[in-house]
C-alpha cells in the first residue's frame, strides 16, 4: 500500500474517532452546575475582575466551539425531523437526567453525523482500497455499518437511561428511611427532602434537590413530586409520590407512610436482586457453551486423541486411509 494510501486511511480513522468522542461527550456523565456560573463563582473568589470576554475564553474548548456548533447545525436538522420523533427523544433525554443540557435536536445531528462519517470513511477506504467485492456487498457492508453508527448514540442513550433508573432504585429503601427518621425527629417533608439532598450525592438526591429548587420557585409540592416521578420513569417512584400526595390530601402520618413505602422498596429490591440472580444461569449458558467447553473440550480430549494416533489402533486407522 502506497503511502498516500496510507495517511488518507489514517487521516478517515480521525475523523471517525472525533465523532465518536464527541457523541460519547455529549452522553457522559455531567456537573450539575454552569460551567460559566463556576467560572464566574471562581473569579469572584479570587477577587479578580475579569470582562466577560476572558470568562468565556476560560471555559473548555467543547462548551465554546464544539456544542454551539452543534446547537446550531442541531437546529438545521429540526426542520427535517418529525415532530413526534423529536417528543420522543426529549422524553427519553428527560428520563437520562439531560446529560449536560444535550438537546434534541443536537442529539439527532449527533445520530446523523456518526452516521454520515462512517458513510464516507466506507466510500474513502472502497476508492482508494483494492477490494475485490462486489457492489452489492459493498453496499450491504455500508449500510450495515451506516445504520450501526446511526443507532450507537440511540443505544448509548438507553443504557444511561437504565443506568440511572437503577442507581435510583437501589437508592430508594435508604432514602426513605432517612426521610422517615427525619419526619419522626420534628422536620417537615421538605426539611427531610434537603437533609437528603445534602447528605448524599446520587441520582436520588439530585431529583430530590430539583424539587426542592421548584418548590422554592413557587410550584406546588404535588405537582413538583408528580414531575419528579415522571422524569425518573419507574413504579417505585411513581407509587411513592402517589402515596405522599394522598396521606397530604387525607391527613394521614407521614411518618407512617414513609416507613410503609420503605418497607416496600426494599422488599422490591430484594425480588429484583433474585429475579437477577436467577437469569444469571440462563446468561451464562451462551458464554459457556460457545467459549469454554469447547476450550475444556481440547484440553481434555487433545491427550486423548494423540495416544490413540500413537496406538496400534492409530496405525490401523491410518492404513485403512491408505
């Protein structure tokens, strides 16, 4: 290969590289604060003054260049995106915790650009290649991996989803009972919602901190609890804000409530920790059966097969092939 050849491939490898990071930056875990807010808090703390110019110019490269260019291509793509389609992704970067503000229109130029460069990285390598396929297979090469790149920020979207959803899960039953332990102590539900919010650092608390913030913005506590349960997207947290909002309509104790639905949550817990260790036999059948018992199977039979070679019975076998 010829070494022009070899610097484009190279040079198409990059590109496919940079837009992968850049659909993985957009999907990572994020600061729940402003970058520029930081920035800001940080000059003030140093008693610097500084114009706004120098703020921005302090802010990483990707908040400056890299997600307004990407706003702003994202908003060119919104013309071409069904409308039901964008209700959809807005709901399920809602259930992802809206990582880093992404929006979603810059999401489907995301899907559409990681798409588009694994497009053009396949027609680079098959012009400059000497690939002795043929059209019909280059094109099903291409489209297979067009479409993988298409779904790859879809499908990385779903697992920060299912992510989230557990880490919330799991947090549960513990945050209840420090929630029950606060209100039996004297504290109302939005006093043992910050000691919540303050004492942990997780999906959980972080929910519980923004309704806090709406509460204080003048929302109702219902209507914040509901709009809490609807952004995690799980029948826990959608049976316990039901049971909050009722024992306030009815005048039941809190307390009680609370020690009720923590009872319930970790018996949950528990079902889901067996029903997983149950489906870990089943998984792990694939594995074992592709993978190590036909490793068992060489190392066990290899010994075998070569003493019977050496065997009288091998020298027959061989004969008889003669």
């Amino acid at each position: 290969m010829e070494l022009p050849t070899i610097i484009f491939i190279a040079l198409g490898a990059f590109v496919f590289i940079l837009a992968v990071l850049l659909v993985i930056a957009g999907l990572r875990d994020t600061r729940e604060n402003d970058p520029l807010q930081e920035r800001l808090a940080e000059f003030a703390a140093r008693g610097e003054t500084a114009s706004l110019e120098e703020i921005e110019l302090s802010q990483p490269l990707s908040e400056r260049v890299i997600f307004p260019v990407a706003r702003r291509l994202g908003e060119f793509v919104i013309r071409f995106t069904p409308q039901n389609a964008l209700q959809a992704t807005a709901r399920r970067l809602e259930l992802a915790g809206d990582p880093r503000g992404l929006e979603p229109a810059v999401f489907w130029f995301l899907r559409i650009l990681l798409a588009v460069v694994i497009a053009g990285f396949l027609i680079f390598i098959y012009s400059v290649g000497k690939l002795q396929w043929t059209l019909t297979m280059k094109i099903g090469v291409m489209a297979a991996f067009t479409g993988l790149g298409f779904f790859v920020p879809d499908l990385m979207l779903t697992s920060r989803i299912q992510r989230r959803q557990r880490s919330v899960r799991k947090a549960m039953p513990d945050a209840l009972d420090l929630l029950t332990i606060c209100v039996e102590a004297g504290l109302g539900f939005d006093g043992a919602m910050q000691k919540v919010y303050e004492k942990w650092d997780n999906e959980l608390s972080l929910s519980f901190g923004r309704v806090l913030r709406e509460i204080q913005l003048g929302k109702l506590r219902r209507d914040a609890l509901r709009d809490m349960a609807n952004r995690i997207g799980i029948p826990e947290m959608t049976s316990f804000v039901a049971a909050i909002i009722q024992s306030e309509q009815l005048g039941v104790s809190m307390a009680k409530v609370l020690r009720i639905q923590s009872d319930q949550m970790r018996i949950k817990r528990r079902q889901l920790a067996e029903e997983m260790a149950h489906k870990a036999p089943i998984k792990m059948l694939i594995p074992m059966a592709l993978l190590i018992f036909p490793s068992i199977c060489i190392v066990l039979m290899t010994p075998a097969v070569l003493m019977m070679f050496r065997s009288v019975l091998g020298g027959v076998l061989f004969r008889g092939g003669q």
